[in-house]
C-alpha cells in the first residue's frame, strides 16, 4: 500500500500527516515553528521532526522505510532547492528514506478547503495574502509581502492601527476610545493620567517603550481587540478598512473565465464579520464561487503529495482525507 507524508510547517507550528493512497489520514503529530526563513535551519528541522515522529507513532505498522514521498507545504521559498536538503538528515534519523519536496503554503492551503482544481484562496492571520490556483498550481499570489512592505487587512496591520489609534488618544490627537483601556492592559502598562518630565501622560510613555522594546509583529495580538468592542467608532473604522482591503486582495487575483470555490483561512478573515463583508463585496464584484473556511494547510498538504503521487484527488477521496484527518485532531 501507498504511504505518504505531508506535511504542513508554518511560522507559529508544524503538523504531519501519514497517509494512505487512498486518502486516509492514520496519524497526525505536531510539532513548534518550522520555518527555516524566519527561525533557521536546526530548529525548523527539529520541529518538523517531531511532527512526523508523532505522526508515525500512531501506526507502528507501518515502515518508515516504506514510505514513498514527502511534501513540505512551506512559506518563504526553498532554502537550498526544492528538495529541502536541509530536512535529509532528520528524515534519515527517523528512518524515512523518500524524497521530499516543498510545495507553496498558499496552494496546500487552498487544497484543504476544496478538491477543485481551480479557485480563489484568501489567507489573512498574522499576513495577508491571496492567490488564484489555476489547474491545481499556484497561478497568481498577491501581497503576502510583509508587515513593513504590505500585509493591509492583515493581524499586524489591524493590531497597527490600534497601536497607533491608543497613541493619539493619550497624545491627545485623537478620539476616544475603548481600545485604550484594553490595549494598555495586553501590554502590561498600567492607565494613569500622571503627566511625565517629558509632557506626556505616564502611560503613552509605557506605551512606546512596550511597543518599541518587542518585535513589530508583536502587534498582531492586539488584533481580537478591534473586534470586542462593536459600538466603538475606532474599532469601527480600523475592522471595515481591514474588510475593505482583504477584499480588494481576492479581486486582485479574480479574473472573469476562472470560476471555483474561495477558501478562507487565518484568523482575521475567518472572523464571521470579516468573512461576511469581504464575501459580500467580492460577489458584487463577479467572484461567485462556494465559500470554504480552513483552519490550516494540513489537508492541503495530503492533497498535494497524493497528486504529486499520481493519483486524482476526487470528491471522495478528499472527503475521506477530510474526515480522517478531522478525526485524529482529537
């Protein structure tokens, strides 16, 4: 019998999968970030390690040896070429002797919401990215660009402007806010109208010393809080600009003659309020296919390495992988 590993390795954690030819997930193990771009080669290969150690744990039956492929769903490019050289010894250590091979997050992404060959796939978490998939391949990507180059509607770019926005209200440049209050309590500052030796009120000086002191995309955390709080005119503002431009992203990519699904994914945009606004505005606009919301690439990535196998991904094969993957999350 056919067996596969894929593997999803993002910038947060890294999930294995071992497969079957015939769709069916027999394992799945997790591991930390596996990303080589942003955390270096040792410790994304450890993750990824660990992944499959736990995926291959829950069928002892099965070889390691026997394994036929492996595919690295993965942001960022290939480190060394699209084999992943630097992945060889730790799936030596584990026994596995098949190649492996990277293959866009973006494309596993979008295979884990559909069968379809072809489509629209909108991710927006920490970044913010849209791709078209043409034929089963990646046709079109755009943004996915960064938090200093792009990202707009992104969790970085939301936790941005609520940054910002909580600056001006205690510089007095701004409106008032609910924000303030909760933005100064996620980063530990404490709320005092004390005036500082610099003119300032204490808590805008903790405030940039706690925002400049961590990394940028620290902000992303701050993102939930533009959505606690519907009647605040802030908030407001920052969700429907957010809705406004991930919904630009996905007409960015759509061209009349594709037809398909949209798969959804990432924090931000499967926020139903997000969702419903960036759906609505794309089907006024001509982009009229199902609508699908994924967690993760991990089902993508079963797809991909069993039509990189040969074998066609149909209605039911996907389902049955779907169904048993859903299963072994527990």
């Amino acid at each position: 019998m056919l067996h596969l590993l894929g593997i999803d390795a993002g910038g947060t954690s890294t999930r294995a999968m071992l497969l079957t030819g015939d769709g069916t997930c027999l394992g799945i193990g997790r591991g930390g970030r596996g990303n080589p771009v942003s955390d270096g080669v040792e410790p994304a290969a450890a993750a990824i390690g660990t992944a499959v150690a736990g995926a291959l744990s829950f069928a002892p039956e099965v070889q390691p040896a026997a394994i036929t492929a492996v595919t690295l769903a993965m942001a960022g490019g290939s480190i060394g070429g699209p084999d992943a050289p630097w992945l060889r010894p730790t799936l030596d250590d584990l026994g596995v002797r098949a190649p492996s091979r990277i293959e866009p997050d973006l494309l596993a992404m979008f295979a884990s919401g559909t069968h379809e060959p072809d489509g629209y796939g909108l991710v927006a978490g920490t970044g913010s990215t849209a791709v078209r998939v043409r034929g089963g391949e990646v046709d079109l990507t755009a943004d996915g660009l960064g938090w200093l180059l792009g990202d707009k509607g992104s969790g970085f770019w939301i936790g941005h402007q609520i940054a910002r926005a909580v600056a001006a209200h205690l510089d007095g440049r701004g409106p008032a806010t609910s924000l303030t209050p909760a933005v100064l309590l996620a980063l530990g500052v404490t709320e005092t109208a004390e005036i500082d030796r610099n003119g300032r009120t204490a808590s805008l000086g903790h405030l940039v010393t706690a925002v400049y002191g961590a990394s940028p995309l620290r902000l992303a955390s701050l993102a939930p809080l533009a959505f606690a709080d519907t009647a605040d005119a802030v908030s407001t503002e920052i969700v429907a600009e957010a809705e406004a431009a991930l919904a630009e992203l996905v007409l960015d990519v759509a061209v009349p003659e594709l037809t398909g699904p949209l798969v959804v994914g990432g924090g931000v945009a499967t926020q139903p309020r997000v969702r419903e606004a960036v759906v609505g505005t794309v089907r006024a606009r001509g982009v009229t296919g199902p609508v699908h919301r994924v967690d993760d690439g991990l089902v993508g990535a079963g797809v991909i390495a069993l039509r990189r196998a040969g074998i066609l991904v149909d209605a039911e094969i996907f389902t049955r992988l779907a169904e048993t993957t859903a299963s072994r999350r527990g």
